[in-house]
C-alpha cells in the first residue's frame, strides 16, 4: 500500500531528494561543478517528466484525496518541468556572461518546481500550502541571488516580509 502511494509521487520525491545530493556535490566541488550541475539538474527533470508519462494512466488519488494526478495535472507537470529546464538552459549562457554562475542556481529551480509540481496535484488546503511554501522558498533566495544590487536585495527582503504575512 505504501509502494502505490509513494508511485504517485515518484516526479516529486526525485525533484526533493536529488537537489540534495547535488548540493552536497557543489558545497564539495564549489565553483568547478556548475557545469555538472546544471547539466545534471537538466536530466533529473527530464527524468522527473518521463516518470509523469510513465504513471499508470486514469486518475491517481493518494494521502485520503489530498494529491490527485489526473491528465490536465500530468499536462501541467510536464509544463512546469519544461518551462524549468528552459530556465536553466537561458540563464545558463547569461549567467556565465555575466561572470555570476553559481552551483547553488539550478538547485534552487529543482527544488521550487517540486513545490510548482505539489501545488498542481494539490486537491486541499493543506497540501496547496506545502507546495506554496516550497515553491516560494526557494524563490526568496533566487531573488536574493545578487547580493551586491540594492535592488535585489530590496526586492527580496520585501518578497520574504510580505509572503510570510500573507500566509
């Protein structure tokens, strides 16, 4: 019974454990592992939407109806997950132009689109929450990213004031 509920959950569970271990790879590597990174963050996405395409077809409903994954959800997983990997590959070339590649960039867009990926299967409050605030942390320190810019910095302290208020 456990198997058939964490099955449903496979695309999330690797988007929440894998960014781990890449984290664990940068903070030993540092800033010579942005490459491997970013390619890895990349395939661990394509990874995550074949497991979305491989799940057993029809409408999955796990943890007493709080995660349902039915087609328009796998739709909008495979979105998220495209849009994701389209943003690493972008910032990608920008970012090294622009001298500021950091290991620590694709992590954070792993980790926010397994909570992207939690807020569409969502199906009650509580499970909407999770995923929100999953998302959304990691989104804080992405717009925190460059410390030197006032704006930045500004801008994130704003974004962390107001989502906790919010909440």
């Amino acid at each position: 019974d456990d198997f058939e509920r964490a099955i449903k959950m496979y695309p999330e569970i690797a988007l929440a454990l894998a960014p781990m271990l890449l984290l664990m790879l940068g903070a030993f590597r540092d800033e010579r592992a942005v490459r491997g990174i970013e390619g890895a963050a990349i395939l661990l996405l394509v990874l995550a939407g074949l497991i979305v395409v491989w799940l057993p077809a029809g409408k999955l409903v796990t943890f007493g109806g709080s995660f349902v994954v039915d087609p328009f959800a796998r739709f909008l997983k495979l979105l998220a997950l495209a849009g994701s990997a389209a943003a690493i590959l972008m910032s990608s070339h920008f970012l090294a132009a622009e001298n500021r590649q950091k290991f620590e960039y694709p992590i954070l867009i792993l980790l926010s689109t397994a909570g992207m990926m939690m807020l569409i299967s969502a199906a009650d409050l509580i499970a909407l929450y999770l995923g929100l605030e999953l998302m959304s942390l990691s989104l804080y320190v992405l717009a925190a990213r460059n410390r030197d810019s006032v704006r930045c910095s500004e801008a994130a302290l704003q974004y962390f004031l107001l989502g906790p208020l919010s909440t």
